[in-house]
C-alpha cells in the first residue's frame, strides 16, 4: 500500500511539472497496473426506517409475530422497523409487492407457510416467483399445529378417535381456517396418514371456527395452541396429539401424534423474513444477525414461549433450504388431496 501511496504522489508530480506529459502518462499507467483497485465504500445501513411487509390482517398470529420481532430489531439496528399489513388474496398481494420493491434493505416481506409452503402449490399462476424472487435473511418461529377435539368426540387418545373415525367414515366434520390454509393442508395430510374419512368445513379464519367446534357443530380443528388453551383447561375441548417432534411445554401431557403411532405429521404455522431478489449480501447479513440476536433475548422468548412459539433463527441458506422442502412436502399433499384454488 506504501507503494502505491509512491506512485499516487510521483504522478500528482508529473502532471504538475512542466513539459513531463509523457511522465505523467507512464506514472499514471504504473499507477493502474500495480496498484489493486479500491472497493468502492458503501454506506452504513442502515439510514432510514425499515418496512416489513405482512400478508395478513393486524392481530393474527403473522401480524403479532412480525410487530415483536420488528421492535427489538429496531432497538439493535438504530432506526424503525416498521410493520404495514398488505392482506388480501392469502399474502399474494403483500408479496408481490416485495418482489416487485427496490432491493435495498429498506423493504422486507415476512414470509409464511401460506406464501411460501402451501400457497405455491394451490395457485396455478402467481405474480412472482416464490424461490427466486427472494432472497432468504431468516427463519423466525414456528407454531406448531395440535389437533383438538370436541369433548362429545368419544375417545380420550388419537388411536380411539383413529378407530372412531374409520368405523364411521363421512359423519364426522372438521373445520379450518378456509381453504387451502395451513389447517386445511394439515388435516388432509393426517388423512392421508390414518385413511380416515372427515367432512371439511372452512370458515373464514381461525376466530370464526373455535365458536363452532367448543358448540359441536364440527368435530375437529388442527391448528396452533393459542386460541385453544384456555378452553383444554376449562374441558370444553381436548387436546389429542401435537403435530412435532416433541412435546409442547404448554401441553406436557399431550403426546406428539409420532408417539401416538402416527408418524410423519410434523407440521407447523411459521415466519421468516426475505428481501426482494438482488438485495446486497452484507445488508442480508446485518439483518440476519440483527434477526438472531432478537430471537435470542429472554424478554422476546418468553413472550413467544407463553403462546407454545418456538423461537428459531439461523442462516440465510438454512431459511432457503427450509422454504424449497416446504414448498415441495406441500405440494404433495395437495396433489394428493387434490386441492386446487383458483
């Protein structure tokens, strides 16, 4: 580097001196050929409030989750983190939006089960692309779905509710949260797993379904623990597997439907961030550390933990891997179910 700081100043006094343009030529050209060039210097980042972009309505389980992480992110990163709900069309609006926004840092979509598992795979065309419009900072939580019954359902564990159901095939209903939602898929691939028979009944989101199932006009839900607890406390419901590779801290006594002779039902509601397509790596890089250290506070892990979410973080490439095997175990079940939307 000393070098090149000689050659800088022996062609600053060549083209000052007079009658030496041919000098200064040959200490500009050494000057080129020797010297490695200089990264051009990018700015901090970052320098002006970030926005998230989420799919879904203010106060679901996407919308709350986006809120806690944004404002422990905005703590460590200096500068807002801003949430706007974009609903509509199961997240498709929100991520087109994203996809089609300037890849700079300062616009981030939180990416779900729905926009980047299932919904890849029930849509027959999408405004964007899923994998490659998108680059991957970060998975955040996950939820994982349980399955709950109405206390009328006979059968205290998931095998005598298993031979319930294939004994009586088409009487029993169960609801979701509409078609094609993370319910919807979940139940159909625990179908697909037992060769049971169940009526579907979507409604229009979790909130309108729980009335339904603890008044017995369905059946069946599988869906996240949250709305769900206080009505398994109080016996109007009953917890009867959950769908992880463990058990719930929330449910200690609920076997996991593995332990329950079902395997292959792991499946959960999550959240991880993404930055349109051609974001620079050192920006997804702040994000991601600034992701991992939010997730590692205890403030952030209890509040997540109370509500049975399980805190997660990682690496860019690990949140790319995990949304390409979404993407793919999904497809599979609707194919299989046969669920299209259009």
């Amino acid at each position: 580097m000393t070098h090149c700081l000689n050659l800088r100043a022996g062609a600053r006094s060549s083209l000052t001196a007079p009658g030496c343009l041919p000098c200064a030529v040959v200490a500009l050209v050494l000057f080129l050929a020797m010297c490695p060039a200089e990264p051009a210097e990018r700015p901090d980042y970052p320098t002006r409030p970030i926005r998230v972009i989420v799919g879904f309505a203010p106060g679901g389980s996407a919308d709350i989750t986006a809120r806690a992480v944004a404002q422990k992110m905005s703590e460590l990163l200096g500068y807002s983190v801003v949430v706007d709900n974009r609903s509509g069309a199961s997240g498709i609006i929100g991520s087109e939006l994203v996809a089609r926004a300037a890849p700079d840092g300062y616009t981030l979509l939180e990416a779900t089960m729905t926009t980047h598992g299932i919904g890849p795979n029930l849509y027959q065309k999408l405004p964007y692309d899923p994998v490659r419009s998108f680059e991957p900072i970060a998975l955040m939580v996950r939820i994982p779905l349980v399955m709950f019954a109405h206390v009328s359902v006979s059968g205290t564990n998931l095998k005598e509710v298993v031979d319930l159901l294939k004994a009586s095939p088409g009487k029993y209903r169960y609801a979701t949260a509409g078609n094609g939602s993370p319910p919807h898929l979940a139940a159909e691939l625990f179908k697909l797993k037992t060769g049971v028979d169940l009526l579907h009944v979507p409604y229009k989101g979790t909130g309108a379904a729980v009335p339904e199932l603890l008044a017995g006009q369905v059946h069946f839900m599988i869906d996240g623990p949250p709305p769900f607890l206080g009505h398994v406390k109080a016996g109007k419901l009953r917890a009867l597997a959950a769908a992880n590779a463990k058990r719930l801290a929330q449910l200690p006594d609920v076997p996991t439907f593995a332990e329950s002779g079902v395997s292959g039902m792991e499946a959960g509601l999550w959240y991880g961030m993404l930055a349109p397509k051609g974001t620079p790596r050192e920006i997804i890089n702040r994000l991601n550390a600034a992701i991992n250290k939010t997730l590692q506070q205890p403030d952030v892990r209890e509040r997540f933990a109370a509500s049975s979410v399980e805190t997660v973080g990682g690496t860019p490439q690990e949140f790319g891997s995990y949304v390409a095997s979404e993407i793919k175990r999904w497809g599979q079940v609707a194919r299989a179910a046969g669920i299209r939307l259009e």
